[in-house]
C-alpha cells in the first residue's frame, strides 16, 4: 500500500467552495490510514482550531496551512488603478500560493499573512504580495499550488521562461522548503503543467511534490458540489450537472490513486511524507490571556486579587444593610473560588466597562445568565439581581471542578452598545479589541430550499417537507432525523421521484456546512496587545470591519478574553419610556428602584394586557397570564422558563397547584424545600443541582457536573452517576433504593429543559420593569415602543390597537405639533413623524425650527410651503404629511391639500423670491414696497370615502392610523380568525388555518396554463401576512378578493425565511359570516360579577329580546380554575348586532364569541 498525505484541501470554511467539513476531512485522513493531513482553504484560517481539536481527538498530525491569493505583479495596495503588463486591472492578477506552517513561528507568520490579506490587500480577494512574504517567511513551507498558482500559470501560456523566473523568486524566499506543486485531476489546463513542471524541477534542483486539489470526500459529491457553488447565483439553474470545475476529480483520493496518477513523476509521492515530517506544530491552551487591568494607586493594594476582594468587600456592604454570617460565608466562599481559579483580573473587567457605562448614561441589564446567581457578581454591580432573595446559586455559574472561563454575559441599550465597546478601546487599545467572527450554517430547511432552487423544483413542493421539519430544544431536526421521525414525511422517503430523490441526496450531503460568514452579534475579544499577534483576523461577508477569524467556540483554545456585550431594545425602550415620563410628569425613576411587588403591576399582569411586555407579549403566554395571576416575580420567572416546548406541558399543572386546585406531591420530603416554589415541578437547573445536593449529598461541584452529564446525554457517565447518586441518597437522608432511584429519573427527565434560574430571574425582572412603566404610565411606555418598532409595521400595528383597548387616543402627526419621534401630549399618544414614508428627520426638524420662528400655528399648506425650506419638505415629503393626516387641522380636507401640492410649493417659491427682492432692493437702493402674495383657494375636489381615505393613509404608513377596516367586525374577527396575522407563532403545528382581514396590495398575473393567479397583503389588527391564489382556486374565489375587501379566508401557512406566508384555499365576504357560521354563542362572565343580581337581571333582559334559533353557553370564569360551563336551556338567541353590541356594553369586552 502506497504512503501519501494529502496536503491541498479545502473545507467548507472556504465559503461557498469547499463541500466537507474539517470532521469529514479528518475522518478520510483517518479511513485512508494516512498519518497527517493538511487544511488550506482559501485566504483564510477560520477551520484551524477546530482542525487542530479533531485531528487530536483522532489521532492525526495535523498540518496548518492556507491557499493565499498573491498578488503577481505590484503590491497588495494596487486595487483596481490602471493596468499591469496582462492588461488586467491592477491588483486583480493575484494567484495561488499554498503555504503550510512547520512550527510555532510558521503558524504566527501564516497568521499574520492571512491578516494582512484582509487588512491590507483586500480588493476582491485577501491578498498578500510578495513583500509580505519576505517579511514572513520563517516557519513555513510553499508549494506553488493549483493551475491558478503564478508558475503553473506561466506553463499554462507556454511561457517556461517567466515560470523559470517565477520558481527562482519563491526559491530565493523559501530556500529548500519551496516545491513545486503538480496536480492531474484530467483537466485541459493540466497538460502543460506536468509537462513543465519536472523540467523546472531538475533545472531549478526544487522538489516536486504531488496533490489533489480536494473540495470534497467522494466522487460522487461532484453534482454536491456542484450546486453550492450555484447557491450563490439567485436565478437558479436547471444546467445543474455541468460542473464549473469541469471535472469529478477533486475529491480525497486514496494514497494508491494517487500514487497510480503520478508513478512518473520520481518524489512527487515521497515528498508529502517529507514535508508532512517537517511540520512540528499543535495548537494548544497555553494558559488564559487577559489584558493588563490598571490597579488605581490611591487604592494601597499591591494585587488584582487583594484589589478585587477589596470593591467586592465594600460593594457587600452597600447592597446590604445588615451583612449576616450567612452572608459573609458565602461572599468568602465565591471569592476565595475567583481568587483560586486566577479570575480577578476577569471580574475587574467587566465590573469596570459595566459601571463605566452606567457612569455614562447608558442602561445596563440586571443580568443576563449564570452570572446573575453570584453574591460577588451583585457586590460589584456587575448584576443587579439579589442572589439570597431568589436563592440562585454560585455553582451554576462558577465551578472550580470545571476548569472554563466563567462567562459573564452583559445586556447594554441596543441604541448605546457600541459606546461600550469604544470605552473599551480607548481603555485597552484599538487593536486589543474585536469582535467575533460567526457562521451561518446550511440548516436542514435553509438547505433544502437552496438545493430546491438550483434543481428547479417548485417552493410549493420543497415547502411540503419543511414545513414538517420540526425543532426541539431549539435545534432544528436534521434531514435524516425528520425523514426518521415524522409521520407526514414518510412519503419522501418512499417517493421514487427522481427531483425529490436528487433533492434529499444532495441536501443530506450538504447539511450543516457554512453558508457565509458575518460578524457576531455580541461577541468581543479583548487581549493583552495587538488582537492579530494571538489569532487571524478577517474581514467578513462585505463588511470592512475586522473579527476574529476563529468563532466564539474555537477562540477558547487561544485563551483570550472574550465578552458578550449584546444589545437588548428592552432597555432602550425602558430609558425612552422614563424620559417621556420625565418630560410629562417630572417624575425620576431609576428602574433598578421600582418596587417588585406592584399591585397594580401584577393586577396587570393578571389581566393578560402584557402586549409590548418584555418576553410575555406573545398571544398564548397572555392567555397562560389570565389563569395564573402570578403574584410575585417569582410566578413570572417559573413561567418564562416553563414557556417553552418539553417543560410548557407542565404550565396547567402549575397554575392549578398554585390556585390550591391540584395537590403538590414530593417524591419525598427532602424535595420540599427546594420544589415549593415551583409547586412540585422541577423547572430549573439550579433544583437539579439542589436536590443531588440534599438528596443525595453530592457537593454543589458535583451536583453541577451532574446536571451537565445529563444535560449531554452522555450514557456511561449517566450511569456511575446514578449509582453514585442512588448510594448518595440511601446514606445521607436514609431513602428507600426505589424511591432515590425514582427521584434520579424525574431530575434525568427534566435535566433535559430545565432552565437556567439565575437567567429567568433576571428576565423576568425586565419584564416586571416595562409591565410597572406600563401599568403606570402606559401612554409613555407604548409611545417608547413605537418609536423603537418604526419599520416593523406588525408591531407598530399591535401596539396601536393596544392603545384603542387601553383607552389611549392615538393623535395624527401634526405639522403644528412636529415631532420625529413617538411622543406623549395630555395623556395622549402623538404620531412620530419619522413611521411616514418620505418623510426624513431633517423634513420634521426644518418645520419645527420654522414654527418655533413663527411664533404662530401654520395655517394651510400654502402658509406651510411659504416658510418651511422646500428642498427639505420637498413634494414627496408634503405628500406624505398630508396623507397620514399631518395637515388635518389645517384647512382643507386630505384631498384638497394633495390636489394643492404642487400649487402650494410653486407659492411657496414665489412667496421666497418676492422676499429676495425686497432684499435686493433695500441694498440696491430702490424703492421698497412689500406686497403680500394672497393665498390661492384649495382646488375643488370630490372629497375622499372613509375607505379612500384610510387606504391612502396605509399607502404612507404600512397601515392603519385612524380607523381600521375590519373594525366593523371586530366580534366576527375574535370568533372565527384562528390566528393573528403578525403573530407568526399562532401559525406553529396548524396545517389549514382559517384568517379575517382587509386585501391589500392586490395584484394578478396569468400562470403558464393561462389561468390568472393573485398576490396580495392580508392586514388585521396584528399586522400582515402574505397571501397567494393559484389559477384553478381564483377561478372559484376570485370575485370574494377586491382590493380594500373584508373576507375570511383558508389556507394553509408556509414559511418564507421568518415570515409566512399563505396558500389560500377558499375564501368569502365576512359580511353574513355570523349567521352563516355561528352555532352557538358564548357568554364569558367573571363569577364575581355572576353574584351581581342586577347584571343577572340584565343579562336575562337581553337574552329575551333577541329570540332565535342559537343556543347559549355560559362560561363562568375564577382565577386559574377551569371555566365552568352551563347551557342556558331556556334560552335561544338570534345573532345580530343589536343583541352583541347590548352584551357587549353590559359585561365587557372580550365577553362574547361567536361559535362554530
């Protein structure tokens, strides 16, 4: 058997080009029986950790490298300025050079080239240039790579002289460890270079060394590889088996393939053997590596330890009035972890960018994870959350028997985020900090709807598997585990349909590779000095700012800092509400003192009305409130954890125990304690971590390790772990073998989705902030959403109709009150002119500032046009003002001042330049005489509908302002819509669903059997979805689907990225769905108001004077218990608007609904 390592591969880390992963690549090292192997994707190192971690983990040398793009003529600062001798555009004829780091020193220089490339070259590609090399050369070997390589290129030309020249320079650069590269994957290119190359090589005395230019594992992942190239190109393509690469043979050949390929080419073989000898490299943890904190010298302390414990002590006794001995145990305990686990210098970092930003203005979150159960945490101010009160614990967030970074997540207003990180620049340096690359990886669905585009198969077809692709634990199952486990997928598996068969291969073969690289969201590295002297940096996507090209995951092995600093709208949201309650009321609130037990914060929250309300704002989670009526923040930190899939079918349980309508059993008496609060149910880690504690009398170090073994399923350690908890609780608390065992399964089950308690809390908190601010000061609060939700018209949607429930009056923008953003006059909410489409800040300023000028309220457009600077409010700006109705106290109605615009803007302009010539004449010395130019009358126009108007008013706004269409069947909405069409989650697990709404936006076009289709907009009172009609349906429905129509429709939802979208099946008019559809109708009345005889009396009143056909079922409604229901056999009822509009007035809204 030939020896051979393969010392050309590329990975999906060369984005959109290789098609395997590092772990597939070193598995077929493996397979092959080849001791080393090499990684060179192309400009880039992003896969060299994870190269390093599984080529470790299976016992393969592994050899670091990448394919360079070198510039071959000028330097890497040539982009694109006049032509080199090719005639090509200078800096765009670069070429591949493959370079392999033998040592410590090569793996820095390869580094810093690959930096370079991005920081320096980029212009297309990252690339370096020969002057680079120079510099650093040491530590590595070249080999002068594929046909796109600089010498290979020359031969290709029939150019031997300038390939000799070439070979000379990357001689004279890298002495005996240049070689010359030969491929031969059957490709045209290739002839001349095999022949040329050995010529060169015993001219030159360079060695030869043989390759595969591998994108690839198999042969047959060609067509594969193939269609992720083609990913890219948006049109799709039906040529899809035409290989770009016009060649199969890229693929991880066997070391006797390529022996066969190349036995004529003496040492080619040999030579991967020789290089792969000189390579002693491997990454490791070489220790943590933090940047230099600063000890303040008035201070008196000598260390970061003794400093550290110094804050921390005085910051314990600011938070506590009184420190018990409890307390002083604990806060020793966690320091003396920090100290011994040389975290201090971590903690003074982030407690000093945390307080910094606080210093400055810019709200901070409570906390955010596993930091929040540290007392030591809270005494420094790095969280805000009382640990004791809520009995979180330190071990969840820091163990000294897990040896990893403790990791302290950060929340920052998302509006002030990157003034942290700026602060931090200036603290540490610009290049000791930087963010983090990320990537995004081809999920089962993502991938199936890309290889669906390329092979040309209707979205209609692909979207009938991933619709059905479900998550778990909010991973999405894999292609191979929904085809496994989902019933309706079982057809794709027995299809025979060559398309579906080609779909489910290749997509199989290119799950879970990267799709593209970006910038993380929140992750910050911070170092001791320059970011690139510790890892590569590149610049992705189109972006020109720079990250770490190792992920979040892989910079642990280089031992650098890294931070989350994410940016919560919450928060922003919070500290725009409370300056609008500043300026309206002349109240300070620090919402770190608002008080956690609010009555009429919790009344709210009972009540469901949490709309807007930070993580309980969503339909299903406000109908869970209405039942449960928590009470304190700790009903709402149970049920943020417990909504979620795996632990939400438990949430009926827990409101039935905490309303004593449901005993609370313990498997035993020792689980008391620590299950109380959550009413027997184990909801979170920390009570796993609690119960192996008491229980079983593990230590809390053990007991984490515990909760992270089941966590992950590992099924050896799962099982000396049960015996050692099962011999721990028959000891300890002397309980029965069965009962230990039972009580090992119930925390094995929940282990699974237990949530993490510290960060439910502190959410939860959040939450409790914005539902006070709400409760208190809604007209504020709402008004801070709005302004934070311009361009998301569902949301600006909801929170509008939540404002009509609250009673709120929502006024139009007004050009007499101008303001950009959502503001607060008199209780009420004003229009932010900044949600109308056209109309710029700069517009919304210059008529501000020109009625501050005036003194006075403008008066009509003309008065407006004549004094604002029209290039600012230009026609397409009064457009829009007029439209969403910012001129309606003036005079005129909407269609007279847009039939004015043009007129008003041409008085406008004449109005300046008589007041030019005034100017003129005064300094020309003639005579002055100023004339006022009378106003023009308003055009004559037919006045607009109320339908006209509020369509026109969508036009400008995304949706509805002053009225809404569907109003008018508000009741028929609430019974018949089974979704809200903003609410994408009202969409989850339901196949047909059936939606009320407004068309909008319609459009048609004739499909290719000459039948004509529709597209439009459904809006409700949520926001919108889109809808589509096929031919054969529209052909039946079409006459119910008119622009502005009200109708109730079925269809099935598919997904469309985040959004949805619908299939419509049937529709018709909502106008007669009531009687059509109703069955019966359902009463809801609180019991409490059940005891009132005077509504009793009422209610019978009514019932009586609408006598029908329709039964009537009472629902009598207490706290969390189940509805009790009574069919009111004496009573019938025809369905019309005089008898809902009677209950309406008598019980309530919400009161009634129809039912089918």
């Amino acid at each position: 058997m030939a020896e051979f390592i393969h010392l050309h591969n590329h990975t999906h880390y060369s984005l959109q080009d290789g098609a395997c992963t590092v772990y597939d690549l070193v598995k077929a090292a493996k397979k092959n029986n080849m001791p080393a192997v090499a990684l060179t994707d192309h400009g880039v190192m992003f896969g060299i950790s994870e190269f390093h971690r599984v080529c470790k983990k299976e016992g393969i040398k592994p050899i670091s490298g990448m394919e360079a793009y070198v510039v071959a003529e000028g330097s890497r600062f040539d982009k694109g300025k006049g032509e080199d001798s090719n005639g090509k555009k200078r800096g765009r004829n670069y070429h591949h050079l493959v370079l392999l780091a033998k040592n410590k020193t090569g793996y820095k220089n390869l580094s810093k080239l690959s930096t370079y490339g991005h920081t320096q070259g980029f212009y297309y590609r990252p690339r370096i240039d020969l002057e680079l090399l120079r510099e650093y050369r040491e530590g590595l070997i070249a080999l002068s790579a594929c046909a796109g390589g600089i010498v290979s290129v020359h031969l290709v030309n029939n150019d031997y002289e300038k390939a000799r020249k070439t070979a000379i320079t990357y001689k004279e650069i890298f002495g005996d460890d240049f070689y010359l590269e030969i491929q031969d994957h059957n490709m045209e290119v290739e002839k001349n270079i095999l022949q040329g190359m050995p010529k060169l090589s015993k001219e030159l005395g360079i060695k030869l060394v043989a390759t595969n230019d591998c994108h690839y594992i198999a042969k047959d992942h060609a067509i594969a590889h193939n269609i992720l190239l083609l990913l890219g190109d948006k049109s799709g393509t039906a040529d899809y088996h035409k290989l770009r690469y016009e060649t199969d043979q890229i693929y991880f050949k066997t070391a006797d393939e390529m022996a066969a390929l190349f036995k004529n080419y003496e040492g080619a073989i040999e030579n991967t053997l020789e290089i792969a000898d000189k390579v002693d490299f491997s990454l490791e943890f070489e220790g943590h590596l933090y940047p230099k904190f600063p000890i303040p010298p008035e201070s008196g302390a000598k260390t970061l330890d003794e400093y550290f414990e110094m804050i921390a002590r005085e910051g314990l006794y600011k938070r506590f009035k009184n420190v018990t001995k409890e307390l002083e145990d604990r806060f020793n305990y966690e320091i003396g972890v920090i100290k011994s686990m040389g975290f201090s210098g971590y903690f003074l970092i982030v407690q000093d960018y945390i307080n910094a930003a606080k210093s400055r203005g810019i709200p901070v979150g409570p906390g955010r994870g596993s930091a929040a159960g540290s007392l030591v945490a809270y005494a420094v101010g790095i969280t805000n959350v009382d640990p004791f009160e809520f009995d979180l614990l330190f071990e969840r967030f820091l163990n000294p028997a897990r040896k990893s970074m403790p990791d302290i997540d950060v929340d920052f207003a998302d509006s002030k985020r990157e003034r942290v990180i700026e602060y931090v620049k200036e603290k540490y340096g610009e290049d000791s900090v930087c963010q983090i690359v990320t990537f995004n990886r081809l999920s089962s669905k993502a991938v199936l709807r890309d290889v669906a585009r390329v092979l040309q198969i209707p979205i209609s077809v692909v979207t009938s598997i991933t619709k059905f692709i479900p998550s778990k634990f909010g991973k999405v199952y894999s292609i191979d585990q929904a085809l496994a486990e989902v019933p309706e997928l079982k057809w794709v598996n027995e299809s025979k349909d060559p398309k579906i068969m080609e779909l489910i291969k290749y997509a199989k073969i290119l799950e879970g590779m990267n799709r593209n690289s970006s910038k993380h969201a929140a992750g910050v590295v911070i170092s001791p000095g320059d970011v690139s002297n510790f890892v590569p940096l590149a610049t992705p996507g189109n972006s020109s700012e720079l990250v770490t090209q190792y992920n979040m995951k892989e910079l642990d092995t280089t031992g650098l800092l890294k931070m989350d600093f994410l940016g919560l709208r919450t928060l922003t949201i919070i500290q725009d509400a409370i300056d609008l309650i500043k300026k309206t009321h002349n109240i300070d609130i620090n919402p770190d003192d608002i008080p956690l037990d609010d009555k009429l914060t919790f009344e709210m929250f009972s009540r469901g009305q949490t709309t807007a309300v930070f993580q309980f704002e969503s339909g299903p989670m406000r109908e869970y409130l209405k039942k449960l009526k928590p009470t304190t923040v700790k009903d709402l930190s149970a049920m943020n954890a417990l909504y979620r899939p795996g632990p939400m079918e438990f949430i009926d349980d827990f409101i039935r125990r905490k309303h004593g309508l449901e005993q609370t059993e313990y498997l035993h008496p020792v689980l008391e304690p620590i299950l109380k609060e959550t009413y027997g149910i184990i909801v979170y880690q920390e009570q796993v971590i609690q119960i192996a504690n008491k229980a079983a009398g593990m230590t809390l170090a053990e007991a984490d390790l515990l909760r992270r073994a089941m966590g992950k399923k590992d099924l050896q350690a799962m099982k000396e772990q049960k015996v050692k908890f099962v011999e721990g609780a028959v000891k300890n608390n002397n309980i029965a073998e069965k009962t230990a065992t039972a009580i090992f399964d119930a925390i094995d089950k929940f282990a699974n989705y237990g949530f993490n308690k510290s960060h439910a809390v502190a959410y939860s908190v959040v939450a409790y902030q914005t539902a006070y601010l709400k409760a208190h000061y809604p007209a504020e609060f709402l008004a801070a959403n709005l302004t934070n939700e311009v361009g998301n018209t569902d949301k600006i949607t909801t929170y509008l109709e939540d404002c009509r429930k609250l009673k709120i009056e929502v006024l139009c923008p007004d050009v007499n009150m101008p303001s950009v953003y959502f503001d607060v006059i008199d209780g009420k909410v004003l229009f932010g002119m900044c949600a109308i489409k056209n109309v710029g800040i700069g517009a919304v300023e210059e008529i501000k500032k020109k009625r501050q000028e005036l003194g006075r309220d403008f008066t009509s457009i003309y008065d407006l046009c004549a004094n604002v600077d029209t290039r600012l409010v230009n026609k397409r700006a009064l457009e829009g003002l007029v439209l969403a109705g910012a001129l309606d106290k003036l005079k005129g109605t909407r269609a007279e001042n847009l039939a004015a615009v043009e007129p008003a803007l041409e008085f406008g302009s004449k109005v300046k330049n008589s007041k030019f010539s005034i100017t003129d004449s005064l300094f020309g010395g003639g005579n002055i005489e100023e004339v006022a130019i009378p106003e023009p009358p308003l055009p004559e126009v037919e006045e607009w509908t109320k339908k006209e108007e509020l369509s026109k008013e969508r036009e400008v706004l995304g949706f509805y302002l002053t009225d809404h269409p569907l109003r008018k069947y508000e009741l028929e909405y609430r019974s018949f819509a089974m979704v809200h069409l903003g609410e994408p989650e009202t969409f989850e697990a339901v196949e047909q669903v059936r939606a009320c709404g407004v068309v909008t936006g319609l459009k048609t076009k004739i499909d290719r059997s000459g039948k004509t289709m529709a597209f439009f907009t459904l809006d409700d009172f949520s926001g919108s979805c889109e809808c589509v009609v096929f031919g054969s349906t529209f052909e039946k429905i079409g006459k119910h689907i008119t622009e502005e129509a009200t109708v109730l429709l079925l269809g099935r939802p598919e997904s469309s990225g985040d959004a949805i979208k619908l299939q419509i099946e049937n529709a018709m008019p909502l106008e007669g769905t009531k009687v059509q559809f109703t069955k019966s109708l359902k009463v809801v009345i609180d019991e409490e108001k059940f005891t009132d005889m005077e509504v009793i009396l009422k209610l019978r009143k009514v019932l009586e004077k609408h006598q029908g056909n329709i039964p009537v079922i009472l629902h009598l409604i207490n706290n969390g218990a189940k509805p009790r229901l009574f069919h009111l056999k004496n009573y019938r009822v025809r369905i019309c608007d005089e008898l809902a509009s009677s209950l309406l007035e008598l019980l309530g809204e919400d009161s009634i609904l129809y039912c089918t």
